[in-house]
C-alpha cells in the first residue's frame, strides 16, 4: 500500500477548494486563524486570506487560480501583479505569500528569493511563492489538513506508518495510563471547595490536551517512515511528551487530596473537541 508520501496529492479541482485548503493550511502551519479577506466581487487588494499570529506579524496569502486559470504557469509578470495589488492594501502588511497549484519552477524561485531580499532591505513586506510541491509538503506536515481534505489517507494509513506508530506506542504506553485508571483514582476523592475542584480540573484537562498534540506531532513528524534516528525519536517524540507527562504527575500530587470525579466529570463534558 502507498503512503501519501510517495504518492503527489491530489490538487484542488476549483478555485474555492484551493482557497478553503489554503485557509486551513495556513491556520495550522502558522498556528494562527486566518480567514477570508472580503468575498467575490469585492475589492480585496490582492490578498485572498490573511492572519495575524501570535507575535504580531501579519501574514497576507494570495491564491493563484480562479476559474480556468488553476493551475496556470505563473510568470515573472504575474508576480509583480500580485506585490502590486497587495501593496495597495490599507493596514500593514509584514509577510506575503503567494500560493498556486502550478509546479515549482527555480527561475521563478530564485526571481522571489532575490526580490523578497531587496524588499526586506528597504523595509518592505517579505514575499515567498509555494507551488504545488511547496504546498503538499506542507499538508503533509498538518494533520488536521490531512483529516479534513485527504481523509483516504488518513484513515487508510500505510503498513510502514502503522509499523512507526507501533514502534512508539511502547514510549507512549504511560500516557493510556495516566489518562484512564489513574484519572478515576486522582479524582475518586470528595472535594469539599468546587471552585477549587473545577479549577484544578480545567488545568489537568489542559495537561492532556499537550499530550494529545505531542503524541500527534510526534506521529506526524516521522512521516510515515518505518525506522527513525534515535537522536528524532527524542527530540520529536520523548522530549515533547515527557513535559506534560511530568507537570501531570505535579497535578496529580497537588490536587489529589481535593479532587472529586464530579467535578472532574464537569469539565471534561465541557471539553473542546
């Protein structure tokens, strides 16, 4: 069976699913909201989605291709159109991106590089240009792009990505624990102050949604590789994990005394999904 890294992903077949995945994308690699930048028809000088990440930086993204013109080889020309367009737009800009289904070309990435620097020198927003195989790559590194606009290969995983998870399931083996039968014992306990209880619910409840993220970037890092270097096993995998895993144990000793599965049951129902 293949893996979707051996395999090109498929591309968007219209202009509106290339400008969703492009959202989506961009919300997960950039770990930030982005969202649409007007609608059609409307002026939206040149930036289709823009986002603003947590240091202030904001980031505009213009997606190449509407209509007949998805996946059209871009030109030096076209390029210079797109900077122009998004020069006009009205707040500050610190990052822009073009996006396009087309194939990499090096001419016309080595023609952004150099034009990306003489801007940055001058004080200007920084341009970068993916195309499709910038793009996939990736998709390839965002799971929950992955689950939403490639589910096939989601949820049909290859034998050598089930191998590496089986690999690291003995790692993460003390995470099930933790998270199952020695959550009902911690919080068997009455709690005599709610407040208290539903708060220290609410941290642990956080406590376990890093060790879900880490346990899905640990996964996701490998790349459905069957064998991994000792040195990227701990680095993306033990070091990650065993932060939350020992601020658990913390919690564990400090709330234990006052604890109740009540309150626990109160937060958990409440969760975020």
């Amino acid at each position: 069976m293949t893996s979707p890294t051996s395999v090109e992903l498929a591309k968007p077949s219209d202009w509106q699913h290339f400008e969703r995945l492009t959202r989506a994308l961009f919300s997960e690699a950039k770990r930030a909201d982005f969202v649409r930048f007007g609608r059609s028809g409307q002026r939206q000088n040149g930036i289709d989605v823009i986002g603003r990440l947590s240091d202030q930086t904001v980031i505009g993204v213009q997606c190449k291709g509407r209509s007949s013109s998805l996946g059209k080889r871009l030109t030096k020309k076209t390029i210079d159109d797109a900077i122009k367009d998004a020069e006009t737009f009205p707040d500050r800009l610190d990052e822009f991106f073009i996006v396009t289904t087309a194939d990499e070309e090096v001419t016309l990435q080595q023609y952004v590089l150099q034009l990306s620097g003489i801007r940055q020198a001058a004080g200007k927003f920084s341009v970068t240009l993916w195309g499709w195989q910038s793009i996939s790559d990736q998709i390839r590194s965002s799971p929950g792009v992955m689950r939403t606009f490639y589910r096939e290969w989601w949820t049909k995983p290859s034998f050598k990505f089930v191998a590496s998870a089986i690999a690291v399931a003995a790692l993460l083996a003390t995470v099930s624990l933790v998270s199952s039968e020695r959550i009902e014992q911690w919080f068997a306990l009455k709690d005599a102050n709610q407040h208290t209880t539903v708060e220290g619910a609410q941290a642990v409840v956080v406590t376990l949604n890093n060790l879900e993220t880490a346990y899905v970037d640990c996964i996701s890092s490998m790349n459905g590789k069957a064998f991994i270097f000792s040195q990227q096993l701990r680095d993306k995998c033990v070091k990650p994990i065993d932060s939350p895993l020992g601020h658990l144990e913390k919690q564990r000793d400090e709330l234990a005394g006052v604890m109740n599965a009540d309150a626990f049951d109160e937060v958990v129902s409440n969760r975020p999904v």
